[in-house]
C-alpha cells in the first residue's frame, strides 16, 4: 500500500468519524426536548454508543490498530452519481407526468448515457417495459401507478 | 396434520402461478452478476402488497429459494458466480465445464441442491412449531436478550469490521426511533417532516440500501456483459441412479451442516459452504483433485448452500432473528403483510406459514426443472447488457417505493438510502448489521422498556433466571468471541 492511498484511507475514516459524531449530538442536543421521560431512555443509549464507537474507531485509525484496511477506492463514483441524478429527475418527472410517460424517457435516456448504442434495442426496451408494468402490475396485480399531477 | 390440510387449501392456481413468477425472478436474479435473491425480494415486497398474505409469502419464499440457486449456473459455466452464495461452486464446476463436463455439473448441482433445500425444510417444519411454543414463555426480558443476540451475532462475525459493523448497527437504531414512541405516542426526531411522522418507511429504505445501492455500484463498476462459451452446454445434464447415490454421504452432511449454520444468524451460504467443501476434500480418498473438477466437491457446497435457506428460517419465524441478510429482508416482508414471529404465526397465522412451507417445498422441484432444462435459457439471459439491465431494475425500485404509499416523498427517500448504501459498500460497512437494528429497533426498545418498568430495580434476581442467564450469557460470549484468539495468544506468552 503507497503513502497516498494510506493517507486516502485515513481521511476517510476521519471524515467518517466527524459525521457520526455530529449526527449523534444533533440527537443529543434534541433528546431532552422529548416530553416522556422513559422515551428518551433508548435514544441516550444509542447515541452515546455511536460516540464512542466513533471515539474508538478514531483511535484504531489514529494508531492504527488491528489489520490494516484497505484503501477506500471511490473510482466510478462519478458514474454512479450522474445515475442517482438521473433517477432522481425519473422521480420528480413521476409525480408531474406519470410513470407510463415519464419510463420510457428515463430508460432511454439512461440506457444511452450507460453506453447503450442500439437505437431500436433502446427504443424497444422503452416501450416494452411500460408495457409489461402496466399488464402485470396495474391490470392484473391492480396496484395504483403513478398518473402524475397533470393527469390526475 | 396441520401442514397437509393446509397445503389442500392454499395450493390454488393463484398461488402456483406466483410461485412461478417468483421461482423465475428469483433465477434470473441469481444468474445475473451483481444482484441476489435480497434484492428480489426488496423489490417484490411493494409489488406484493394486493396479494394474500400467504401468497406473498409463497412468492417472496420461491425468489429466496431460486436466487440461492440460481447462481449456481453461470459459476459452473462461465467462472462467474451469479451471488456470493455460489462462489465455491467456482472451485470444482468451472474446471468440469472446461473439460467438456458443463452440463454434468449443472446436474449434479441441481440434484445436490434439491436434496440439500428438501432437508432443509424437512428441518424447518420439524424444528420450527415446537421452538415456537418456547418463544411463547419468553418475557419482555428475554425478548430483548433474544433481538439483541442477533445483532451481537452478526456484529461479532464481521470479525475484522466489528466497529463499523457496530456503528451500522448504531445508525440503523437511530433511524428506527424517527417517528412515533410505539409505548407514548410521542413523535420523536422527525425534524418537522410530516411524511416520516410515522417513521422512516420500510420499504424505501432496505430498497435503498439494497437494490438501489447496486444499481449505482453497477454503473460504477462499469461491468461488460459476459458470455457463455457455447461449447460448455454439451453432453447430459442427467445423472444415474448410481451416480447419484455415490454423492449421497456428502449430500446429506453438507445440507445437515447448511441447515444447522443457516440457524446461526450472520453465517451464511459461504461460512456453510465452505465448512461443507472442506469436509467433504478431508473424507475423499483423493483431496488433491479438489478444485479440479471433482463432483463430490461440487455436489457437497450445492447442498449447503441450498439447506441454508431453511435453516435461516427457524430462527426468523420463531424468535424473530433473521438468519442473513436475505432472512432480514424477509421479516420486512412479513411485517409488511402483517405478521409477526412468534406462536401466533403457527396458530391463529397458520395458514400463510404453512402455505410458506408448501411454497418453499414446490419450488425445489422448479430447481430440478431450471437445472435441467434452463442451461440454454441461462446462456441468453446472462447476455442482457447491463446497460439495459440496471436502468430496468432502477425503475423498478423506484415504482416500488411509489405504489408502497403513493408518495413522491418514498422515492426520494429510495435515493437518499441509496447514496448510503453506496457508501456502505465502498467504505466497507456492512449493512446487514444496519438493516437488523433498523428493523428490530422499534421492538428491542419496547421490550427494554417493558423490562425495566417490570424490574423495578430488582435486575439482579430477574436476570439470574435460568433463560435469561443463558440468553446473557450467549450475549457475552459472541462479543468476546473475535478477540478469543488474541486473549488465548495473551496468556499463553505470560
């Protein structure tokens, strides 16, 4: 392992370790605005076990204690966040269009950015998959699909 | 007597058709890289949600069956195990495949994974009834002690992970207790939002960190489709009587072994499979053709993995323990439609348990049907690109968490789980501890409060009680366990 990935990983563990020690005193801190006395018994528990299990994780990066980890390898994030962007805007376009017509622009667009070249497979694909939810889920299983907004 | 009057009850058409459709999603989920049985069922819970309690079950339970097995097929043909489950079929399938024995060892899979899944079973309808009763004595005390086991099993067994196994734990309590106090019915760190006021939704989050979570390390990943080499699917998936009974010994102490570590939460198929495999190479007259291509390898890990998924079950349907992460997920879908571990599910439930069972047993015979006649089905579908595939499935999780409330927020909420569920895997957090004390979380609380209201301080002479001593006592040893090496290593210097 080189000095850098070494040091990778040791940032990581940190930053780790500062973002549980702050979601465990934003707990904290809004415990004793519970009402009920015996409700705020377990919360307690739990976020002074987070701190120092956090507390002890610091230590173990600090002096690097028991097996080494491997370095953190955030390679192909970058891809898989332009993913969650993309399913996020399939979310929010959902609730304003509805599934049956917001699906095949999402699979479309999503399977060309994925590197997808064939038009007629994308362009079947996005319309067999709606297609398929609709006979299997709405029709046969009933379930309410999502009709948007603007339709409903 | 139960269990065969139910079974003329719920063996209707409506309940084998879904058994089908559930025996070939969980197939295809199996065989295709980088998803699983666990995120079949995630995805099939919302989507179960009109359906009969029991066919939900049946359904849910024939995906668990078939993603056990069905990566089974592309380990042996194309070196490539479809779930973790399946990687030590890599050891001795692969290299028969290669020497023009692919189909051979698909049979000898499927046979050793329908007798290892039947024995499995065989040990849930016998086992299970009865431990239910002993669950009906537990208190709120041992209760508590019984859900925080599994936690601490499952913690203990991330072994070099143990911290971060138990700050997952940690931040899966403190998303249970979002919402309302179950015991006041006052709503706790819900932050002004009105949609979690009830709690954080079950579906949205284990579809987050499970399937969603693998759709964006999938992108990540940047994984080609992999192709079956056609000359593998040659010669005879059917093996003779003899060939058959020759495996026997193995067979039946490798589904022996699945069953019993299936029962201990945070083992797993590959903890199973392994102790199996090594058993097996120790008791053959020939341990150096291990790894070569020796059927008796093969055949033992099969039949583990496969009696595993009855044997994780025992623990989830009496005491409310998931035996791994598929069983965690799992008692999401029970909960979901309803239904609670414990005596009730054998007694006033009966019917959608045994109809579970019924289910579990129908859908070993579609592995007999799959191994033997689904090789050259298999070749086309491990040729869906990726690229095809993880838009699909990212629809699918995403209607999912719609049509659970109807709510925009739940989508939403898929995404923010899966981000973390993204993180969690490449910061190598296990999330199976996370998913177990978020779903456990609420009743682990309630039965500690229970305990202490019931104390009142007398905590001595309670937990010296012969069941909740053991209870505590398996406790502390599984949390001591991971370090018992390096205690051993210690005073042995001195």
């Amino acid at each position: 392992m080189d000095n850098k990935s070494t040091k990778k990983n040791i940032n990581h563990n940190y930053i780790l370790v500062i973002f549980l020690y702050i979601w465990s005193s934003i707990f904290l801190f809004i415990i004793p605005s519970i009402k009920n006395v015996d409700s705020r018994l377990f919360p307690y528990i739990i976020s002074i076990l987070t701190i120092v299990s956090a507390t002890l994780l610091l230590l173990k990066t600090y002096y690097n204690w028991g097996k080494k980890e491997d370095p953190v390898d955030f390679s192909g994030t970058l891809s898989a966040l332009v993913m969650a962007v993309l399913l996020f805007v399939y979310t929010v376009t959902i609730a304003a269009i509805g599934f049956y017509l917001a699906t095949p622009l999402y699979l479309f667009i999503s399977m060309w950015v994925l590197g997808q070249k064939n038009i007629k497979l994308i362009f079947t694909v996005s319309l067999l998959t709606p297609l398929v939810v609709y006979v299997f889920f709405d029709f046969l299983l009933k379930l309410q699909i999502p009709k948007g907004f603007l339709f409903s | 007597m139960d269990f065969l009057n139910y079974g003329l009850e719920v063996l209707n058409f409506t309940n084998i058709l879904w058994l089908v459709i559930g025996a070939f999603v969980g197939a295809v989920l199996g065989a295709l890289p980088g998803q699983c049985a666990t995120t079949g069922i995630a995805m099939f819970i919302p989507l179960t949600f009109n359906l009969e309690p029991v066919t939900a079950l049946i359904t849910l339970g024939a995906i668990y069956v078939m993603g056990s097995y069905g990566g089974n097929i592309t380990a042996i043909l194309i070196n490539t195990p479809g779930t973790s489950d399946s990687f030590f079929m890599t050891f001795d399938g692969y290299p028969m495949t290669r020497r023009g024995e692919g189909l051979r060892a698909i049979g000898i899979s499927t046979i050793s994974a329908f007798i290892g899944g039947m024995i499995g079973i065989f040990a849930l309808l016998t086992i299970a009834p009865p431990l239910a009763q002993v669950a009906y004595k537990f208190g709120p005390l041992e209760k508590f002690l019984t859900m925080t086991m599994g936690l601490v099993i499952i913690i203990s067994l991330s072994k070099d992970k143990m911290l971060k196994g138990l700050l997952s734990a940690c931040i899966g309590f403190l998303c249970s207790m979002i919402g309302i106090d179950i015991i006041s019915g006052i709503t706790r760190f819900t932050f002004g939002i009105n949609q979690i006021y009830d709690g954080l939704p079950l579906i949205p989050v284990i579809l987050g960190m499970f399937a969603v979570s693998q759709v964006l390390a999938l992108v990540g990943e940047k994984s080609e489709t992999i192709v079956v080499d056609r000359s593998a699917i040659q010669g005879s998936v059917f093996l003779s009587f003899k060939d058959i009974m020759s495996m026997n010994v193995n067979n039946i102490r490798a589904s022996i072994i699945g069953t019993i570590v299936g029962i201990i939460p945070g083992a797993g198929t590959t903890v199973a499979a392994g102790i199996s495999y090594d058993l097996a190479k120790k008791s053959d007259p020939h341990p150096e053709s291990f790894g070569k291509g020796n059927e008796q390898g093969l055949a033992s890990v099969s039949a583990a993995n496969n009696a595993v998924v009855g044997g994780s079950l025992i623990p989830l349907l009496t005491l409310g323990i998931p035996g791994n992460g598929t069983a965690a997920v799992f008692l999401g879908g029970l909960y979901i439609h309803g239904l609670a571990p414990g005596t009730k599910l054998f007694t006033t439930d009966a019917k959608q348990i045994y109809g579970l069972f019924w289910g579990l047993i129908l859908a070993q015979f579609f592995i007999l049907i799959i191994g033997f006649y689904g090789a050259p089905i298999y070749e086309k579908v491990t040729r869906v690109p990726t690229n095809i595939l993880i838009p699909i499935v990212g629809c699918v999780c995403i209607l999912g968490a719609y049509v659970f409330r109807y709510q925009s927020f739940d989508a939403l909420l898929i995404l923010f789980f899966g981000i973390v569920g993204y993180y969690f895997r490449k910061a190598d957090i296990p999330m199976i501890p996370f998913i177990l004390a978020y779903i456990l979380g609420q009743g682990t609380e309630m039965q500690l409060r229970r305990t202490l209201f019931l104390m009142e301080g007398r905590i001595g002479s309670v937990l010296l009680q012969p069941l909740p001593l053991a209870l505590l006592t398996i406790d502390l040893l599984f949390l001591i366990s991971p370090f018992w090496g390096s205690i051993k290593k210690h005073f042995t210097k001195k």
